[in-house]
C-alpha cells in the first residue's frame, strides 16, 4: 500500500501536468485504486535482503547523454558508485499503465531509499527512448510532475537516434515505434515496461517489469546487491 | 464480473503485460487479446517427410484469410532433435524452442515477418552450460530473461534436474537445481501476485526416448516418474514445500483472477484433475477434483475466468473440458473424440477458440495421422472449425500464437515496414 498517498491522484496529475496526449478510450481503462492497489501490495512478504542471490544477468556500457538541463552527462557517472535502477520511458506514453505506472513506483521507491538511509548508495535513473520529443525541458517537467528529488532521481535523454539504439541494445530495451492505417508514426511506441537493478560494477543484477515492481522488493534487492 | 475480466487482461497487458496457450503465458509477456493471426507448431521431423527435420510451421488461424487453416510457412532445423515445447522471451519478439533428446535449444525470430519466423540462433551448450542438464522443455519468460525447466541429467539419464536460466540472448546465467527430495522435473508457471512458482515432475531421458511399448513392460522403469509439484518462493527461487501428487503430474496452470489463489494439473499415470490451493495460513495443499481416468491425461489448458479447464488424453485421442467453477469439484461438460491419440490444448486469450494438435513424443506416438485441430464455441458447444493436416510436414507439437500486430509493419497496413525507430 502507498502509505497515506492517493496514487491515481498523484498519476493524474502527472498526467495533466506533463501533458501527455490524451489517451484513447479503447486502450485507457479508468485508473482506479484496485489496481493500484494489485500492482503496489502483491500478496507477499518479499524474501529478506540477503537470503538470496541476484547472479550477473549482463554488463552494461556507459553512454553520454544529457541530463534535464541539457548538459553532456555519461550514465557511469551517474551511477559511479552506487546501486542503480534504471528505466526507460518517454513522456507521451498514452499508456497510463505504463510509463507514468511505473514513475508512481519510482516515485515510491524514491521516498523508501531515503527512509532507509539508502541515499547514498542509490540512484534512480529514467532514461527517454523518445530522444526527438523528450527534451531536457519536457523530461524536467516530468520529473518534476513525478517529485524527483535531483540528488537521488536522474533523468536523461540521448543525443541521437544511433547513441539511443546503442544504449537500449546495451540493457535489452525492445522498443518499436507504432503507426497508423496510412503509415504514419502516431507517436506510441510499443514496449515492454522494464526497470533493471545495476550493480557498482556496471552488472545488471535484476529486471523487473509491472506486476513486481514493488518498491519494497527493490529496496531488498539493492540491500543484497550491497551486501552485509 | 465482466468488467473484472476486462480489468485482468488490461492489468496482464499492461504489465509487459500478459503460456503456449494464451492464458498460460507468463505474466511477463505482451497478450495475443484478440483473434490470433498464426500458430506457431513445433514439429517432429520424420524421415521420410518431407526433409526429415524438425520444423517450426506456421498454420493461419485468422478465419478472415484466405488461407485459414493452412500451412503458410516452415521454417526447418537440421535434423530431429525430440521437438517438444516452445516459449515466447518477454517482448515476444523471439521463440525458444527445445530439442529433449539432443538438448539444442533453437530461437526463430518472429517480429521482423510474423508470418514466416526464420531461425537466428542455436544455443548448442545447454548441457554444459547448466552442469548436466538435460531435455530443456518449458521456456518460460521472465523480465529480460528465459526460465527453462529439464527433464533429465546428462549424468545417469534419469530424472534427477533443474531449472536453468539464460538472458534473452542466449547468455547463460544460473542453474536451479530441484530438491533433493523432489529430483523430477517437468512444467513450471510463476503467480507474480503471489510470488509463488510451482514446478510439476515426469521423467528422465532413458524413460522418455524409449519406446512406449518396451517401457510399459518394465515395471522398473515405470517407477521412475515423478510424484511431486514444489513450490517455490519465485523472488529467492527457493523450494518452500513438496505436496505429493502421484503419477507424474504434467502441465501446471495457475487461475488467471487476482483472487483466485490456486492452479490445477493432471496426472499422466492416474489419471486425476488435480487442484492445488493456498489454505488460509500460506501453505498450499492439493485435492483429487475429478477422475480423468486411464487415458493418460498430458495436456490441460484453463479458461480465461477459471471457469473450465480443458484435458487432452494421449490413451484415448479425446478432449475432455470440465467445470470448475468451484475449483474443488471438477465436473466433466463436454468430450470430443479427437483422434487415435492427442496431445496438445490451447485457449485462446478470449476463451472463445480452442486448438489442439496430435503428438506426443516419437516413441511414443501411435501409427495414424498427425494434425492441428481448431475449434470455437457456439451456442455452448464446442464446434469443429479446421482441421490442418501435417501428414506432409512431420508431426505436431505445441502451438504458440502469432500476431501481425506485433510484427513491425504499421498496425492496418500491410505494405510498410518500420524502419529505423522514428527518432529524428
């Protein structure tokens, strides 16, 4: 549960203030708590952190790409150090289950790693796949939207088409563009929702996608990956 | 309750959203939710057919083509290799498909031209990749990653196993081994919601590549099959319980509703439709609900609402479909003879269409032809649609939905083909 939070308010309001396209109503079921609810507080206890093994799924490079102010930043420097969790998304997503669900996690997650003094060995990165639209100003405005705090939760988007395509071929991103009856781009893009756990080495250690990305989970798993 | 089914199949979508049925996909992989384009069987070779390989054959399964009902495409391996089971990886851009006799895994793409999926790889190392297993045969996906249960050891050839995993690219990453005290593998299904997976048992390779005939005389081996589906904690992939279900319990499917805390299988060799629930304190139990009989039950597929769950019998080439509205009690609604023997059912996403095919394993299949049924319900019964004829193909195995929505050309337009991603 998202303690004392109104979760579908706070995507909403996301939503209008981001000002993604509106959705259509064959692809946006109303958002309701009851979901929220099924994606946030699955009926589990997850394992305590360090009773189990995350292995190195892959390695990840680095890439320069630039932050919501514009500048030339590479991800290793973002995440030299420490724990990251790494997603991607782009700002237009009509799929409110999607891209926006996932940043409401984030969003979660973001507030647990403080409250678990985990600041400092952690960092979020959301990265744009929509690098033509997603501009440093529209992604500060979705960061903004979604209560990123700078110091913990990064956004960043690539300088071209060739860098993107490395950097989502790098983590295992799919990413297809949509287009209508007359073959035009509508400015969906079809993926799969996929957040990746990288460890200080560079190694992606775990993948989550909606359905697990329980904040709680994540936290236990960066504890692991830290270790004792 | 019909807005609490459209709510499932939104979240399962949505949730990178939503087996070789449909509904026993993993909860990681996008849905085929409408009407399937194509099925993808994985086919036996037999020598003398055609080239004599194993093939991955595409049949057209949209009513609106032309070619409803017909081959379109196949897409040979080199040689036989035991084709049994196939599984999408998460973004169901690529099909793993297992060899149980010479554990060769091959992965076809089926993005770039879902009509015709063209083999890009072989993953040749799977034994000693994983330490001796042997006869990888679920491949299930999970995020970024394949999940793949054996059935055998590369030590003893029998049914001592494991679980294996590999990354969407064909890069081992662990071996899982089953629990001592339930070495057997089959199936097995993951419950995100509840963070549960189960694992189902059959047998080892000097069982299950032997001639039926031979085996069934030798009371020995006929003790080698598994007794048992684990359960695990999926997160820590640790074995939590072993609930015994005696006579090899095959093909495991959890009910799809939020609330429904529980899946069924059956089992081959006693031949009983077997519930597996969560009791109220969080340890899980299993009931006998209905007696299938001695027909040797191998596959089951379940309805989009848990309301029925179908059983295919390899002993006597009859679909049977049963009830279980109430989960505890299994009642038999309809039987269709099928054919000598049949193998293979799966539901469609809506619940409205049915497949089933004819082979089982190559030693074990029955002279007489080999084939794909389709079938839909009208008017509450279940009603022969196609029937596709494979006598010229090789035998087939399961089937796996295709999709021209998730191939790259534009959604309605058949002519264009994405190019690069459209960012400028």
């Amino acid at each position: 549960v998202i303690r004392g939070r109104r979760p579908a308010l706070v995507l909403l309001l996301a939503v209008v203030i981001v000002g993604a396209p509106p959705v259509r109503a064959h692809d946006a079921p109303r958002l309701d708590d009851e979901f929220i609810k099924g994606v946030f507080s699955p009926s589990f206890v997850p394992p305590p952190p360090g009773s189990y093994e995350l292995p190195v799924v892959a390695k990840v490079g680095s890439f320069v790409l630039r932050d919501t102010t514009g500048r030339r930043v590479s991800t290793s420097a973002v995440m030299s150090g420490k724990v990251a969790v790494v997603s991607f998304i782009y700002t237009a997503c009509a799929d409110r289950l999607g891209c926006p669900l996932a940043s409401t996690a984030l969003r979660e997650l973001q507030t647990r790693l403080r409250d678990e003094g985990l600041g400092g060995e952690a960092v979020l990165l959301t990265i744009s796949f929509d690098a033509a639209r997603d501009t440093p100003a529209q992604l500060a405005k979705y960061a903004s939207a979604f209560g990123a705090d700078p110091a913990l939760w990064r956004f960043m988007t690539a300088p071209d088409a060739r860098v993107l395509d490395d950097l989502l071929r790098s983590y295992g991103q799919d990413r297809a563009p949509v287009y209508d009856e007359r073959g035009r781009f509508t400015g969906r893009y079809r993926h799969v929702l996929k957040v990746f756990l990288v460890d200080r080495g560079g190694r992606i250690r775990n993948v989550y996608s909606t359905g697990f990305l329980v904040p709680q989970v994540v936290v236990n798993d960066i504890k692991t990956v830290l270790g004792p | 309750m019909k807005r609490t089914l459209v709510l499932i199949a939104v979240i399962l979508l949505a949730a990178g959203a939503a087996g070789a049925d449909e509904t026993c996909q993993s909860p990681f992989l996008p849905k085929v939710t409408g009407q399937e384009d194509y099925i993808y069987v994985w086919t036996l070779g037999i020598k003398g057919v055609a080239d004599g390989n194993d093939s991955l054959v595409t049949v057209d399964a949209n009513p609106s083509s032309a070619n409803y009902g017909k081959i379109v495409h196949r897409a040979p391996v080199r040689g036989q290799h035991e084709a049994h089971h196939a599984g999408f990886t998460d973004d169901r851009r690529q099909l793993w498909a297992g060899g149980l006799d010479s554990s060769l895994i091959f992965v076809f793409d089926v993005a770039t031209d879902p009509a015709r999926p063209r083999l890009v790889k072989t993953i040749t190392t799977f034994v000693k990749d994983t330490g001796g297993l042997v006869g990888p045969h679920t491949f299930y996906a999970l995020p970024g990653r394949m999940l793949i249960s054996a059935l055998s050891n590369s030590k003893d050839s029998g049914g001592r196993t494991g679980l294996a995993e590999y990354t969407n690219d064909g890069k081992f990453i662990r071996t899982i081994s089953m629990p001592a005290e339930a070495p057997y593998g089959y199936d097995v299904r993951v419950n995100i919601n509840l963070n549960r997976m189960l694992t189902s048992s059959f047998s080892g390779k000097k069982n299950y590549m032997r001639p039926v005939g031979e085996l069934l005389k030798d009371a020995e081996a006929m003790k080698q099959f598994g007794d048992s589906v684990v359960v695990w904690d999926f997160h820590a992939r640790k074995p939590l319980q072993i609930l015994r279900v005696p006579g090899a319990p095959l093909e495991l499917r959890w009910a799809l509703l939020p609330n429904h805390h529980y899946a069924f299988t059956s089992t081959a060799l006693t031949g009983q439709l077997v519930l597996i629930y969560r009791r109220d304190d969080g340890t899980w139990a299993t009931k006998n609900i209905a007696e299938i009989g001695n027909t040797i039950p191998v596959d089951i597929s379940i309805a989009p609402d848990d309301s029925k769950i179908y059983v295919n019998s390899y002993g006597d080439g009859t679909l049977r479909v049963y009830d279980v509205t109430n989960p505890h009690e299994g009642k038999l609604i309809q039987q269709m003879k099928l054919g000598e023997q049949a193998n293979m059912v799966s539901t469609s996403w809506d619940g409205t269409r049915v497949y089933a095919t004819s082979s089982l394993l190559s030693q074990w299949d029955k002279p007489g032809d080999h084939w794909l049924k389709g079938f839909a319900w009208e008017g509450g019964q279940l009603v022969s649609k196609f029937t596709t004829d494979f006598s010229g193909v090789g035998r087939a195995h399961i089937m796996n939905f295709g999709a021209k929505s998730f191939g790259p050309r534009a959604e309605g337009t058949p002519s264009r083909v994405a190019g690069r991603p459209a960012v400028r």
